[in-house]
C-alpha cells in the first residue's frame, strides 16, 4: 500500500510539473521603445523602415513609425505624413539641445537619437537605457471592459520623483505603400505601427494610478494604441517612463 502510494504521488508531482510546463510565462512588461521618425520621399529610409518591422514584432520592444512631412517637395507627398510628427521631432532635437533632425532618426526611450537603420548604434543605445532598468521604470498595464480601456501605472520599488504625461497612440499595425515618384519611386515599402494620432488622457504625479479611456479614442484611425507615460523638458516630450501596447501589437 506504501508503495502505490507513493507512486501515486509520484505521477501527481509529475502531473503538476507538466502542468506548469506548459503554462505560458506571463509577458514581460517592455524594455524600450523605440520611435522612427521616416519619409516615403527619403531614399535612405526603406533600410531603416524593414528594420522597424523586424522590431514591431519583439514582445520586449514597443516600435513606432513617426511620418514625417518636410521631404514632400521632393516630388512625393508621403501618404501617411502629418505636420504633429514633424513638431514631435523638432521638440525631441530641442528638448536634447543638439538640434539634429533627419531621416532616418531613431529617438530611444524619448532620449538617446540614432541613425535610424544602423542595428548596433540603436541595440547599443538600448543596452544603454536598461542599465538598472532605467530604461522603462513604470510598469503599466492594459484592459479592455465595455468599450473602455483601462490604464494601471503600478508603482516601483523606488519612486520616480518626475510627474510624467500620459498619452494614447492609435496605430496602424501594417501599411504598404506603392510609391510613384520622388527618390523612392518605383519602390513598395511597408511600413509597421504607423502613428495616426497623439491624445494626451492624463497626468501622472507618482505612485500608482488608474486611467480610464474610450475604445475608440484609443483605436481612433488605427487598429492597435500604445500608451506612453512620458516626461517633458520644458514642455517638449523627454524621457519615457514606461509603455503598453493593446494585443496584437
């Protein structure tokens, strides 16, 4: 009778083991987000675009496609531009205080500017911000209920003393663009997480915190939104704080 005992038990830790063997681990909430700010009339940015695409799809990684407007007069108006990207650019460069602003320019974490398809300066600029997770230090997490979204900033361990904005990205997940004119002409380029609008919905003074969004601003002209808790330097968007994307994203 021992003995069937404990094999029994046996195949019931065996049975437990199995069981959270095939659990799936929970997300980690992301390490970076990185911004490119593009232009279907720049022939340098095609590169640079593919490897935000190789990016949109790390669970780690929030990625964004900023279009930007002021190539247009080369021959090609970009159908995905809009002028509050330009500015976002332009504020980020000031906020910086190094004025550079081109294409194609990766902005990591709201802080460290790169050249938008060059892998290892902007993996680098990543390692860089995660040093004692500097990078993101604010977890946020998302729900949807009854047409609302629900924002929950959890609190860290050691408080972050700067109050932050709390802003709704709505997105495009994947857009693929025949271009006709201009340097690219002649090219299909794809872009991913195309940037169709920012809405600040809150401000964040430390702590923990909820906030509460319609669906549809949150979607408003896409099909997925990311959520940035960002701060600012003299009202020019910083350093983020945290981030969350809706699923699919």
């Amino acid at each position: 009778m021992a003995r069937i005992m404990v094999s029994r038990l046996k195949l019931a830790m065996a049975a437990i083991g199995l069981a959270a063997f095939l659990q799936p681990a929970l997300a980690d909430p992301p390490r970076a987000v990185v911004e490119l700010f593009t232009s279907q009339g720049c022939s340098n940015c095609p590169p640079a675009d593919e490897l935000l695409v190789e990016y949109s799809r790390r669970p780690d990684i929030v990625a964004l496609s900023f279009p930007v407007n002021y190539w247009d007069y080369l021959g090609w108006k970009d159908t995905l531009a809009h002028a509050d990207f330009t500015a976002r650019q332009k504020d980020y460069a000031h906020a910086r205080n190094d004025r550079q602003v081109f294409t194609p320019q990766m902005i990591v974490n709201g802080k460290k500017s790169c050249i938008g398809s060059d892998r290892a300066q902007i993996e680098s600029a990543i390692r860089m911000t995660l040093k004692d997770r500097a990078g993101l230090p604010v977890d946020l997490d998302l729900s949807e209920q009854n047409g609302t979204v629900t924002v929950t900033v959890t609190e860290v361990a050691e408080p972050v003393s700067r109050e932050a904005l709390v802003w709704v990205l709505p997105v495009l997940r994947s857009q693929t663009v025949p271009i006709e004119r201009g340097e690219n002409k002649g090219r299909t380029v794809t872009y991913a997480n195309v940037v169709r609008g920012l809405k600040r919905v809150g401000e964040w003074k430390g702590g923990s915190a909820r906030f509460e969004i319609p669906v549809e601003t949150a979607r408003s002209g896409g099909d997925g939104y990311v959520v940035l808790l960002q701060t600012e330097h003299d009202d020019r968007p910083s350093v983020i704080l945290g981030a969350a994307k809706s699923s699919g994203l």
